[in-house]
C-alpha cells in the first residue's frame, strides 16, 4: 500500500474544510438575507412563515432575536454563527427585560416551533405540554441538570419561586417567559400536570437503576425498606421518602419547600385531622431506617475523610451545599438568608453566633478542603442546561 506524505494529507484535509465552509455560507446566505432584515421588535412572525423551517434554522432564528440585543450563548451553533455576523455586539450586561411584547411573542412563536419539531422533550418545552399527556416515549435521556430542571418547569410555568435552591432560581429568571408569582399554589396545578411531573419522575428513576426514590413509598406501607435499598440516595431524597410515609398519612408541612414538592404529588391528600399514632408498626420503623441512614451521612462529614468518589459527579452548587453542612453542623449563622432558612428546617441544626472556624476538627477542615478543590472544577448546573 503506497503511502501518502503527511504534507499532502494535511493540505487536503485544508482543501476540504475550505470546500466545507463555503457550501455552508452559501447555503447561509439565504437564510441571513431572509431573517436578518426583519426587525423582531416591531414585526410580529406568523405560524405560516414558521411553517416547515427545519429545527436547526429555528434555533439560529431564536439567536437573532437575542442576539440583536447582544445575548451571549453557550449552545455552540448559536454562539458560532453571532459570531459572524458584522452585526452581533456581545453584550455581558444583556437582560430579558431589554426585549419588548412583539419579541416576546415572536419567542414564543419560535419555541413552539422548536418543541413541537423536538424528538423529545427539552428544557424549555413544558410551557407546550400543560394539557398533554407525557408518556415514556416523549422523555430522552437528560443529565441530572436536565432532569432536575424539566420538573421544575412544570411548576416555573406558573410562577413558582425556589428560594430552597438558588441555582434553579436564577436558571429561571434567565429564561426570557418566567414571571414569578408570589401567590403561586401548587394545589392549583391540573391532574394532567401532575401526572406529567410524576412521569419524569418515574423515567428519570428507571434511567439511573434506582431501587428506591421519592413516591415510592405507597409500596412500603407493609413492607420494610433495607439499608440496601438506600443507597446511593442523596440526603434530599432520603428526606422527601422519610416525609412521604406521613404526607401519605395526609399529613400537612410547615416547611415551604416540603409542602410545595408534596402538593404536586398526585395521591397527597392533606388532613387537619392527621395523627402521627396512625402509621402502623412497619412505617415507624420505616421512618427510624431513614433517619438513621441520614444521620450517618451527616456525621460522616465530621468523622470520615470526603472521597473523590463521593464527589465524582456532583454539581457545583450541591458540592457548596455539602461543604456549608459541615460549618452548619458546627452552629454557623449564614449571612445568606435561603442558607439560612435552609439549615434551620433541621432539627438538627442549633445555630451559635460564636462560631469561629476554629471549632472545626481535623477531619472536616480536610474535607472542607476537599470539597473546595472539587468545586473549582465541577460544573454549574447553569452551564449544563441552557434552556
């Protein structure tokens, strides 16, 4: 077999990439003429001109209309095509408040277009999806950002906040649609939405080979749970099962955020007239194994060395949760109000305004340490969904 010089290799490869870019301004151009002589914020797109864009045209549409105000993405498509536009000015201070209604309704024109071209669900969809039924086949497989996000959407939709989880908060206020609602009630959400929330649920639970997760507790009501089926469960799930034995009981929450996850729940039913003497022998102990588990995990902090392995995986912003357990544990009081109120829905958690870094032991200023040299490198759940 003759071998061909390296030099001649890498000069056709040159070739060929050339060959490449220009069918692709070519084929560019049309499009570019088309839609960037409209002006979004005074023109209103009808579903006729929309109709049979393919998916790909769409998204870059969508970047236009940002992009006149200087929006910077991370989708890679969009970034790399404002980037060559003479016109694209990146502007880091962008807001959604910079867009007008007629953008706003072009937006959405565009998005439903986008959803109604997706093969499955994505960030972003659920606004299309109030009144229709979500089966398995319309889910892909996500990453944990994006499962996590997709619930949330249900709820956002409606203007839900999540104070609990900063990260997911500002996710939303990003998003051009959301309008927070202060008097938001997860009571007023439809059976279909419900369902919905719980079928992400179910396929994000089948996705990752979870023995146990929450919702699941309906099936443990005679039967005991083993330590076996708990692990690998993240300390907010163990305390939404633990909870679940008594929302099921029809028990009411003082914790916001306990009760806004329950009063999505299709089967929660709540009850003035609960009592905690009504859960049978097998709950109870049910509810002891989970507390136990929890524990464990929590003094683990203060009593074993933080592992690569545990960490391996974890977002940034649950690795920070992580880290400000152990100073919760000690009795730090947060400046940071939702850090706060976060901590104090523990019981064990006993603030004390003398709390100096000092206290810390040996091991949890390792593991402090640990988990800081992990978190300059996790990724944010906001740059791994975008929306």
């Amino acid at each position: 077999m003759k071998r061909i010089p390296l030099r001649r290799l890498l000069v056709a490869a040159a070739l060929v990439l050339v060959s490449l870019h220009t069918s692709a301004a070519a084929e560019e151009t049309e499009f570019t003429k088309k839609w960037e002589a409209v002006d979004f914020a005074k023109q209103q797109l009808t579903r006729e001109e929309l109709k049979g864009l393919p998916l790909d045209e769409l998204k870059l549409l969508r970047g236009i209309v940002f992009g006149r105000h200087g929006r910077i993405f991370k989708d890679w498509e969009i970034k790399y095509y404002l980037g060559e536009r003479p016109w694209y000015k990146p502007n880091p201070n962008f807001q959604n408040s910079m867009l007008n209604d007629t953008e706003r309704r072009n937006l959405d024109l565009i998005r439903e277009h986008e959803a109604l071209a997706h093969e499955t669900i994505e960030p972003g969809d659920l606004r299309w999806w109030q009144t229709r039924a979500i089966k398995e086949s319309n889910l892909g497989e996500y990453t944990a950002a994006e499962w996590r996000v997709l619930r949330a959407e249900v709820e956002a939709v409606h203007g839900r906040r999540f104070d609990d989880q900063p990260w997911l908060q500002n996710y939303f206020e990003e998003r051009y649609w959301y309008r927070a609602d202060p008097a938001y009630d997860p009571r007023k959400l439809s059976d279909t939405e419900r369902r919905n929330m719980a079928s992400i649920d179910a396929a994000q639970k089948k996705l990752r080979g979870a023995a146990l997760s929450p919702g699941d507790m309906e099936h443990f009501q005679k039967t005991p749970l083993t330590e076996e089926m708990l692990k690998g469960l993240t300390l907010h799930e163990l305390r939404l099962l633990r909870n679940e034995v008594y929302a099921r009981r029809g028990r009411q929450f003082r914790t916001e955020w306990l009760a806004q996850w329950f009063y999505t729940q299709p089967w929660y039913e709540p009850t003035e007239q609960f009592k905690e003497v009504e859960l049978s022998d097998v709950e109870r102990r049910n509810v002891e194994l989970i507390v136990a588990h929890e524990n464990r995990l929590h003094e683990e902090l203060s009593t074993k060395p933080v592992t690569q392995t545990l960490l391996e995986g974890m977002f940034l912003e649950d690795a920070r949760m992580l880290r400000q357990e152990i100073y919760a544990r000690r009795g730090r009081v947060f400046r940071d109000r939702w850090l706060q109120k976060y901590f104090e829905s523990f019981a064990w958690y006993k603030p004390d305004p003398r709390f100096r870094e000092a206290a810390l032991t040996a091991v949890e200023k390792k593991n402090v340490q640990t988990i800081l040299t992990y978190e300059q490198k996790a990724t944010s759940v906001a740059d791994a969904v975008e929306g």
